[in-house]
C-alpha cells in the first residue's frame, strides 16, 4: 500500500540514511531496491533449501530450483511469504533470519508478486482482513529492534462502497418514519439505528407496514402481500470484517435494480400506500375495507388494510408531484432534498444542474408523473450514493505527502465510523461552517456524539458483531435429526428463529456492557449475564442423560396416567350424583410440549428489550421482548458460552472446533494461520460412533497438525456444548473430554493445559496480549485496512487510551478516530496529477 | 478480487436478465452455419406441488416406456409430444424444507424457506454462464395474480447467482416488452424506451466523470461500476442494431398487455416473451415461475375462482381445479415446444438442442417433506437424456442429482451441485449425474 508513495520513500529514505550513516535503515513499505539474484535466492539458500532440497524434501516442498516470482510459481512463493512472515519457517529450532531481513524477504515476496501478478488479478491477499495478523505482534507493541525507522502513518486515499445494511438502512430513512430514542427503554429499535434482518435473516426495505391495520389470513399471507424490496448490494463474506473499501463494487445488475428500487420509493415518497394499495384500502373503517374483500384473499395487497394517517416523512418529493404544475422552484428542491438524502451531502451546483437537467428532460418525454420519478431515480446512482468518497483533493500534502481529510469528507468519515444515516444538525453545521478540519474538531464532535445515546451509532454494535461472529447461527443449516439429537426443536423454523432472536440478544448484551463502558472486553468474555427469551431457557440448558430422558417420559407418562385416572374418577363420581343424566363433554386434554431432552434453566430477571426488525410478518415477526438474566454458574461465562456464538460456529452436524479455535488464535491471540494448501481435502471421517474429538485425529497427521495445533486445542474446550450450544457432560454416553492447550500464543503466561473453555476463557480474559489483538482488530474496522508496522504508534495509543481508562471502548475510539491512520490520505502522483488536469 | 468475468456474472445475476459480452449481429441468432451448438434450457415451476398421480399413466408403478401409455387428463396437451417427454418420479428434496415452498432451495438444492436468503446459486443461473453465450444468458419471468404483478412487477424467490445474491423476475409484460424490444417499439413504449435510454446514458456519463480523478487503486473497481452502465446501455444499443433482427420474433402488443382482463393475460403474453427471448436467440435460459414460487397465485382466466394458499390445500388428483392449472401448464409447454419447433437451427430445429425442466417448486405437494418431488423433462437437449420414458427412482437421490446432471450435460465436469460431501452421505446414495436419464 505504501509502495504508492515514492516520493515519501525518497524522502524518509534521505533522512534515514542520514541517521543511520552505513547500516542498512529499514522502513516499513519502503520499496527495495534487491533482486531476486542478490536477495532472495541467498535468504532461500541459507535458510530453506537445506529441508526443502531436491531430495526427499520436508513437506514434498522443493525450494532449491525456485527461480524468481513468475505466475506459474506465484502459489509456491505465497505460501513462502506467509510461513516466513508468520515466523512459522525457518523452524523453532534452526537459525532464524534478522528481524529485519525478514520483514524485507517478506516485502520483496509482496512487491514481486504485486508486480508479477498486476494484469493477472492482482495480488492482494496482504490486504486481506484475514491476513492482518501477519504483521508481528511483538514488533507493533513492543520495542522495535534498531534498524527499523517508521515513518508517520497514513490511509490511502480511496473511496468505500456502502454496505448492503447501510443502503437498505439509508433508502428507509426516505419512506419509513422511525420512532425517537426513548430513554426509558433503551434497548427498543428507534430511529437511527439500522434496518435489521426479518424473521428469516433477510435484510429488506418494508413499505407502508407502520400503517396496516388489518390483513387476512396468516404471517406468511401477511408477508406475501405487504410489499418490500430485498437487499440488492452484494455482500460475500460471513466470518470477520465485512467491508474493507476494497472489497466490493456496485455491477450493473444491482444498479439497474437499483433503479427500479428508487421508482419504488419515489412513488412512495408522493403517494404514500396509495402507490402499492387502491383507494379503499386507505381508511380507518376497518369494516368497511372487510366488506370488500371477496372471498380468500389471502396473500394478495387487497388483503391489507392502510390507516389514513400519514406516517412517512413528507419532502419537497412529496410537494414536487402533489402540485399539478412544475416549477424549477420545486423541481430544484426536490434534486437537493434527494441529492442529499441520498450521499449525505448536499450536491455543488453544478451537480444540483445536472440531475435537474435530467429530470427536466424526462418530464417533458413523459410528462409530469413518470418524467419527475424517472428523473429523480437518477440520483439514486451517483457515486456518492454508492460510494463514500476519501478522495482528499483539497490540501496541501504535508512533507510525508499526506493530506488531512477535511470538510465534507472529513465530516461523512467521522459520521460513517458510528452512524448509518446522515450527520446530525450539530455535525453538519460543524462541516458547513469549515469545522470539520482538524483533529480537535474530530475529537469533539466524537465525543459529542458518544456522549449522547439518543444518537444511535449501530457501526459499533457492528464491529461486535464482525469481531465475534456471533450473528450467523440462524445461516447455519441443520440436519433436523442432528438438530433434534441436541435437544432442541427442530420444529419447522423454530430453531433458526431462536437463532435470530439470539443474535438480537447477544446484541443487547453487548450494547449493556458498552453502556457501563468498563473492561469492554473482559466483561465480553467472562460475563455472567444473559439476554433471553423464553426458548433460551432450553438453549441454555443442560442435555439428559439417556437415564434422565427415560426417567423424564415415564414421569411424563405417569403424570398422564395419573391425570386420566383422576378424570375417571370424576366422572364416575358425576355419574353417581346424577344418575341416568348424559354426562358432560370431557375437559380437552391439556397440550403438554415437555421436552425430555433438556433440563431447562429458569432464566428470570427485569425485563428488557432487543432492537428487532419492525412488524414486518405481520403477527409472526420478531418480538423485543427479553430479560435480563444470570447463567448457570458453572457452565457459561461470557457470549464465546452463548448459543449464539456456539452455534455460527458449528456446521450441519456437529460443533466446528477448528472455526472456534481459528477464532481463538486470530482475535483473541492474534494468531495467523496460512491458507489451507489446495491439495488438502479436508475432510473428517464420518463416524457417528465416534466423537467429534476423536474424528479430528486425522489433523492430527504431521503435514496437517503444523497448522492445526494453533487451532484444535483452542476450539475443543468448547465441546462441553453441543452443536446447538445446550450444555453437556456426557457425549455419546460418556464423560465428554473438555481438555484443551494453549501453546505459542505470544504470551508463556498464557500457555498450558486447560481443562475446559471456562477455565481457558478465564485465562485469555486476563492477558494484556489479548486486549491488544482486539485493538488491533478495532484498527482494521474503523481505519478500513489491515494494520501495518507504520501503525505501531496508532495502536499503542489506542491501546493504552483503552487501558488507561479502565478498559473503556469509547477512549480507544476516540484515540483511532482522532489517529494519523484515520485523519490522514495519501494520494498517488499519478491520480494528484489526473486530478489536477481534471480541475483545469 | 473482481475481474470482468466475474462482474458480468453478477450483473447476469441481478437484473432476471444479464448483459453479457458485445456480440456481433450475426453471434445473436442460433446460425446454422455457427461451429458452436446453441442450446436452451427452460425451468418451468409451477408452485403449490405437483402431484405424481397428475402425471403417471395410470397402472405405471415400474420405469418402461411411455409408447403405449395413456397420459393423464391434467397432461394430456402433451400425448402428442410423449416421444419427448421422461416423467421422473422418486427423486427427493428433504434437505430443502419445501413444505410451503423451498423457494431458492428448489432450483438451489439447499434449504430454503420464506424470508431466507439465497445460501447459493442455483443450477439455472450456473447453466446460463455455461451454455452457448448469448445477450442476456439469463431471463427470469414470474406469473401471479394481477395484483401482485401490478403492486410488485419484480420479485425474486426463486433464482440466485449466489448466497445472498437473488435473480429478480419479471411480472409486467409491458416492463419486460420494454427492456427486450423498446427499440422497435412505437407509442408509449418508444417514449419511455427512450427517456430511460437518455437517463442511463446521462448516468454512465456522470459515473465516468466521477471516476477520473480516483486513485489508481480504486480505478479498476470504480471502472467495473461505469462498465456496468456502458453494459446496460451497450446492451440497448446492441438490441437497437438488432432490431430487423428482433422484429422477426417480437410478439405483437395488444391490449391484454395494457388492459389485461385477467391474469391469465399477462401470464400468456409473459410466456409469449420468454419464448421470443429464446426464438430470437437474446438467451439461452428461461425460468418461468407459475405462482412465482411462494404459496399464493391465482388463474381465474381459467375458470378458477378460489385463489392462493386454498389452492394447496386441495388434493391435486381428479380436482378440477388443479386439472385445469396442469392443463393449462402443458399448453403453455406445448406452445414452447411448438414454437421452438418451428424455427430451424442446424440440421434440425432450436427445440432438437433445447430441454425443457418441468417440476414444482413445492416437490409433490404444498405440506409437504419433500420425499418425492416429480419432474418432467422435454426435450433431449441434443441428445443428451432419455426421452419418451417414465422412471421410477426410490426416493434416495436428491433433485440436485438432476441438476448434475443437467450440467454434465452442459459439458461441465462435476459430480454434485450444491451438496456437500457430508450432506450427500446423509442425503445422496449415488453420486455424480442420474444415470436413468441421461442417453
């Protein structure tokens, strides 16, 4: 990344030098003036070939005839680049490379590969999110070794495409009125926080649902006829980071849907429910609508019933297509009112001129009605609504070629770290009066705005949610008989509702403990509260014994038989009292859903709320309502415990030990972990007869455990769950093996057996190391990029912001916000100088 | 990362109608003189089941031919087509939740269910990137009752391009007439064929200007947005040369498009499109949704009163109900196979490369486990399947197990489609293509 800035190289290179008169100076990004001849193939002479020669080489790895980085050796030399980088090779035991000369070998790989690569797709896998841990942990936190000299830090200047949450939560804004913060409740979805995923875990755009006052039939006939656009964005990734500015583009399919979206909206904006109801539809008189429906309508928009009070936002949109005549006046207020609505900003005349030639143009070849929607949906693909823009075009470079975001840029920047809809009053005055320039004025307007809870800021419940994964398990397809094995329903959607319902719960927990905003995450992983719904009372309870579920049904069938006797003896005694009379009906047998699986806890506390999608599957949507309860002590400690979690991270049929302990590694101990190689087939012997921990003992194979044992004794604590999270003691009948290690985490307090994942989470809860591995993941969120060594000093302030003051999110926040990583872009010459020609 | 082949699948994916590679006029017809076999597939998925007793000869309990047998009233349109046609029954569909519709899950092969989002593609958006390129690789058209066409004229239940990425349907006939034949349109049609030209031309020029001064980093993936709209609107144009082309095979419109008296109307004039998309050779694949694969629907063009989710809940066999909807699915297969007949492609004619894939997206019926889904092939896709047959399978391989082989068949090289190797243990017993279906 840095490899851009070569005038920043030669200057730091100058000043270097100068310092460090005959040694060799390395800074990280620097580009190296070595060749493969020169550098490589002695670092790979001295240090690899003498394992990895032409005869019976370690791994069926040959090094000794690998020339320099071509496109048919890339994969070889990539998997070089990550076992050197990762320390993984040279082994432990043979002399290791300078610290230095390792990280250029490491450089050299990127650059040769960037360069080799640059027409084949490119090579970016360095700028991966799952590649972060690849920069030396020891080497960002702790004292750099002499011959390393950084130079101050800074983001490429670049532009980020919107999430798929953000667009859907950015285009509600226009049709839906959202309820204001309330205080007394907290936790209750209001306005500014996101559109959430529905009953199923789709993420779509609701029109008119705040005013249905009636439909026929059902939840799924409900959901059939109200009318809502799905997600059109795309979104790939399901583990960790979901948006890097890299990541994603908009195609040309999405941009076509997203016109049709915006006809859509538009005509909602005007019309309200009359754009997707008839006329008589629209009235409090509930009865009068019912008389109209003919027959089963079931599923149909005829059978819903609109109230007559006008719920959504009116905008110059809803002025602009009420009136008959067009005016410029109306039209051009429109354009802004959309312009803005829409990037966040409001347009520069000139843009404002454009779409309103547009629309223009479109209203006389359609006339008034369709021309204006035609038109206006034009601005739904501009750039900026598409894209948030870091351009950083205006400024002086300072003598590192870095440029401070400003104004508009800055301001969107620091909205987008924590809000999903437009800055409020107080930010944007700050923009449009030229305060938004400095890092004071960042730091104000964080604070501002972490201080006030009735600003939502849902893009650090966001983080959460990308840190621990724990947002999948409702994606998670279950085999039903596995499904049932555990203990849980698996009752036509029951499960993967209650999965939803945990992620919102899991949700709340974070945002209480964000709250009190001490020991974020310690309290994150050892605490002993839990947010739940009544079903969590099974998830969170222990699996039977087969003893104990025989014992439960014959209880079950005695009770029954009990009841039954009871209920002949009272008819009998009836029939005694009144002889020769028809006795009455008997009672309906009670509905008795007991299941034996699973002891229940008795999770009660004072009630609260999830912030859970609106009413949109009518009587079958999500509810808010939750306790706030204590877990059973002894069997979870902290959201790695939860269902939630568990559950992203298990498969169809069983828990998944080596995603958990992937996790552990990468986020808690800030591990990295190479890419399988492609010849692996990974695959565990399907052995219903065996457990889990015994089928993983074919990673356990030499070529396969180097890499596995950073893992698989990290993730098999976890197996006292099963793989719906229901706390066990006995697998497969027998006592269930919890053991697990931790070896080379970085920290030898750390490492050594554990006999179970409470005793290990206990563990890591503790170590400073691991506080920093979630710095660091906070870095790559809010800065938009995996962390390089430049950003050394960036973490370790945010770090010790973070320690300083108790373990507070908000200090750590407003350190990376208030950071050179984020106030700062650097721009290439060559867009500087395309930029400039395109100015003149 | 992105690369142009990939974005032209994703833009295949979103629009129920993709945009593919510049092609010469000539590239767009199905040539005799080509080298490379233009084939089609159509995926017909009429919702709500389909009952195995609506389509089995009486007395056929054991795979045979199907010469001497006499088809059922509900499919009888097809007695004179029974040489094509291979009724499968026995393949199954448990993994996929399709009781009430398995929505994505049935032409995905996964678990689907209402409000799920597409966990992968599924097999008609994969068969549309292998087979014989053409403009748009990919058109998706769903029929439902007028109000629900009207209120929500693109839907997307049924098709994906990947997890998370559902294909959009096409519901009003005068949207789609628009985006296939606007440029020979005339009235009302040219008009807004051309404000959206002159709007989307506008867009690519403002998308391209807000690109110039981007860094060099971000070139490459901004650049795939505005190829995005120089796609959307190189397709227009393409489609405009073409028009002479186009006129040939674009239906006429008349007033069931703007005055439709029924839904039957725009279900008729939708399949008159899907199948000019086809006879003209703009794509090569066509899913046709009946009921746009929820549980609602309504065809009270055809006599039917009731509508929606009653309609499942009555038994299929004997139902006139039901009879009258499979009859007028088989019309509507016969007018296919009728037109695609009639235009000759090769040595033979476009409906000799083309297979039609007739199944629900419900399996057999609307409450159902999914332990039989029947399916009906037309056609033999040159050469490719068996044809004229009825087979019987034992319900232990799984309708992904078609759609591998509807890929062998394609020329791909694969043994599964969307299934695991730990879910086929538990959901497979075979492997690779249905033998009993492929010649």
């Amino acid at each position: 990344m840095t490899s851009q800035v070569p005038l920043v190289v030669a200057i730091v290179l100058s000043g270097s030098l100068l310092a460090e008169a005959g040694g060799e100076v390395y800074t990280p990004g620097q580009k190296l003036n070595k060749d493969f001849d020169g550098f490589a193939r002695p670092f790979l002479v001295q240090h690899c070939v003498d394992c990895h020669g032409d005869t019976d080489p370690e791994g069926n790895l040959s090094l000794h005839d690998l020339g320099p980085v071509d496109e048919v050796n890339s994969g070889t030399w990539k998997s070089v680049w990550a076992q050197v980088t990762l320390k993984e090779m040279p082994p432990k035991d043979m002399d290791q490379p300078e610290v230095v000369q390792r990280l250029q070998f490491s450089d050299w790989i990127v650059g040769e590969l960037k360069r080799v690569m640059h027409d084949k797709g490119g090579f970016h896998a360095h700028l991966d999110p799952n590649k972060g841990n690849f920069v030396d942990h020891e080497l960002l936190f702790g004292k750099l070794p002499e011959g390393i000299q950084l130079v101050p830090t800074s983001s490429p200047a670049r532009i980020w495409r919107v999430t798929p949450q953000e667009h859907i939560t950015r285009l509600n804004e226009l049709i839906n009125r959202e309820k204001e913060f309330d205080p007394e409740k907290p936790g209750l979805r209001t306005h500014g926080d996101v559109v959430p995923t529905n009953h199923g875990g789709e993420l779509k755009l609701y029109f008119g649902t705040d005013r249905i006052i009636k439909w026929q039939g059902g939840t799924v006939a409900y959901a059939t006829a109200v009318k809502s656009v799905p997600a059109v964005l795309s979104s790939h990734r399901d583990h960790g980071l979901e948006n890097y500015p890299d990541f994603y583009t908009v195609n040309s399919a999405e941009a076509t849907q997203i016109m049709g979206i915006a006809n859509d909206i538009i005509r909602y904006m005007a019309e309200g429910p009359l754009s997707i109801a008839e006329p008589y539809q629209i009235s409090d008189d509930i009865r009068s609508v019912m008389d109209r429906w003919d027959g089963d309508i079931r599923g149909l928009p005829t059978s819903l019933v609109y109230s007559t009070q006008v719920m959504r936002p009116l905008t110059p949109v809803y002025d602009l297509m009420k009136e008959e005549e067009v005016t410029d006046e109306r039209l051009r207020a429109a354009v802004d009112y959309l312009f803005e609505a829409l990037t966040f900003r409001p347009p520069q005349q000139w843009e404002s001129d454009q779409y309103l030639g547009i629309v223009k143009q479109s209203i006389d070849k359609l006339g008034k009605e369709d021309g204006a929607v035609l038109g206006l949906s034009s601005i739904f693909l501009d750039r900026d609504a598409l894209f948030r823009p870091e351009l950083a075009q205006k400024g002086e470079p300072d003598q590192y070629g870095r440029v401070v975001l400003q104004d508009w840029e800055l301001g969107l920047a620091v909205n987008h770290a924590l809000r999903y809809i437009k800055p409020d009053e107080t930010l944007r005055k700050a923009i449009v009066e030229g305060r938004m320039r400095t890092r004071e004025d960042v730091k104000r307007e964080v604070e501002r705005m972490l201080a006030d809870d009735s600003i939502r800021k849902p893009r650090i419940l966001r983080f959460f949610r990308d840190y621990f994964d724990y947002d999948l398990g409702g994606y998670i397809c279950k085999d039903g008989k596995a499904l049932a094995d555990t203990g849980v329903s698996n009752r036509g959607q029951a499960h993967y509702r209650a999965m939803f319902d945990g992620t919102a719960s899991t949700d709340r927990l974070v945002e209480l403990i964000l709250a009190e905003d001490k020991d974020v995450l310690k309290r994150l992983l050892t605490t002993d509260q839990v947010v739940a719904t009544e079903r969590d009372n099974i998830y969170f309870g222990t699996r039977r014994t087969r003893e104990e579920v025989r014992a439960s049904m014959a209880a079950a069938k005695k009770a029954e038989e009990e009841r039954k006797a009871k209920e002949a003896a009272e008819l009998e005694a009836w029939k005694k009292a009144n002889p020769g009379k028809k006795p009455p009906k008997p009672k309906k047998k009670p509905r008795v859903d007991i299941n034996h699986k699973v002891t229940p806890v008795d999770l009660t506390g004072p009630p609260i709320y999830a912030r859970v999608s609106r009413r949109s599957f009518g009587r079958g949507s999500m509810q808010p309502e939750r306790v706030l309860a204590k877990a059973p002590e002894g069997q979870r400690l902290g959201i790695l415990t939860h269902p939630s979690w568990l559950v992203s991270h298990s498969d169809a049929m069983d828990n998944h030990a080596i995603r958990r302990g992937r996790w552990i590694r990468e986020r808690l101990l800030g591990g990295g972990i190479p890419d399988v190689p492609i010849t692996v087939d990974a695959m565990l012997p399907d052995e219903p007869e065996h457990t889990l921990r015994e089928r993983m003992r074919v990673t356990r194979e030499t070529y396969c455990w180097s890499c596995h044992k950073k893992m698989d004794p990290l993730g098999l604590p976890f197996e006292m769950y099963n793989h719906s999270g229901i706390y066990r003691e006995l697998e497969l009948e027998k006592p269930v093996d919890t053991t697990g290690k931790i070896i080379d985490s970085g920290d030898p307090s750390l490492d050594g057996k554990v006999a179970n994942a409470l005793e290990m989470i206990e563990k890591l809860a503790e170590s400073e190391r691991v506080e920093q591995v979630f710095v660091r993941h906070a870095f790559r969120f809010w800065i938009g990029r995996n962390e390089t060594l430049n950003d050394a000093p960036v973490l370790q302030d945010a770090y010790r912001a973070y320690k300083e003051n108790g373990g507070s999110m908000n200090a750590m926040l407003l350190s990376l916000l208030t950071s050179d990583a984020f106030l700062y872009r650097t721009r290439t010459e060559q867009a500087l100088a395309e930029s400039n020609a395109a100015k003149n | 990362m992105l690369n142009r082949r990939t974005m032209l699948r994703h833009m295949a994916a979103g629009a129920g109608a993709a945009f593919s590679l510049p092609l010469l006029p000539n590239q767009l017809m199905a040539s005799p003189t080509s080298n490379s076999t233009p084939k089609r597939i159509i995926f017909f998925l009429q919702n709500q089941g389909f009952d195995p007793l609506t389509c089995i000869p009486d007395g056929m309990t054991t795979s045979g031919s199907l010469a001497k047998a006499n088809l059922p009233e509900p499919i009888s349109a097809l007695e004179p087509y029974k040489e094509r046609l291979h009724i499968i029954n026995g393949l199954h569909g448990v993994h996929t939740s399709p009781s009430h519709s398995a929505f994505f899950g049935a032409l995905g092969g996964y678990r689907g269910g209402d409000g799920v989002p597409p966990s992968a593609s599924t097999i008609d958006y994969e068969l549309s990137k292998v087979l014989p390129e053409t403009l748009l690789p990919h058109l998706c058209i769903g029929m439902d009752s007028i109000e629900n066409m009207t209120t929500k004229p693109t839907l997307a239940t049924l098709s994906a391009s990947g997890a998370g990425q559902p294909i959009f349907m096409y519901s009003n006939p005068n949207h789609l007439y628009q985006m296939l034949y606007g440029g020979i349109s005339s009235g009302d049609i040219r008009r807004q064929h051309e404000a959206r030209s002159n709007v989307l031309n506008q867009v690519e020029q403002f998308a391209f200007n807000k690109g110039r001064a981007l860094p060099a980093a971000d070139k490459q993936r901004y650049g795939q947005y505005v190829q995005g709209f120089k796609d959307v609107n190189g397709l227009r144009d393409r489609l405009d040369t073409v028009a002479d082309h186009l006129r040939k095979f674009a239906p006429k419109v008349d007033e069931r498009y703007t005055k439709p008296q029924f839904e039957t109307d725009w279900h008729d004039v939708l399949l008159d499109l899907g199948i000019s998309a086809l006879t003209s050779g703009i794509t090569n694949t066509l899913t046709i949704a009946s009921g746009r694969g929820e549980i609602f629907g309504a065809w009270k063009g055809l006599g039917i009163q009731q509508q929606g989710h009653n309609l499942g809940h009555m038994d299929q066999p004997d139902n006139p109900i039901w009879v009258k909807i499979r009859q007028y699915n088989s019309r509507m297969l016969v007018k296919i196979m009728e037109t695609l007949e009639s235009v000759p492609e090769g040595s033979g004619t476009m409906m000799d490369h083309t297979l039609i894939v007739y199944t629900s997206n419900n399996a057999d019926k609307q409450h159902t486990s999914g332990a039989n889904w029947p399916v009906m092939l037309l056609g033999n896709f040159d050469g490719a399947f068996k044809t004229g047959c009825f087979t019987q399978l034992q319900g232990k391989r799984p309708i992904n197990s078609l759609y591998t082989s509807l890929l062998r068949a394609s020329g791909v090289d694969c043994d599964r489609f969307n299934m695991s190797e730990q879910l086929a243990k538990k959901f497979d017993d075979g492997n690779g293509p249905l033998k009993e279906v492929l010649a």
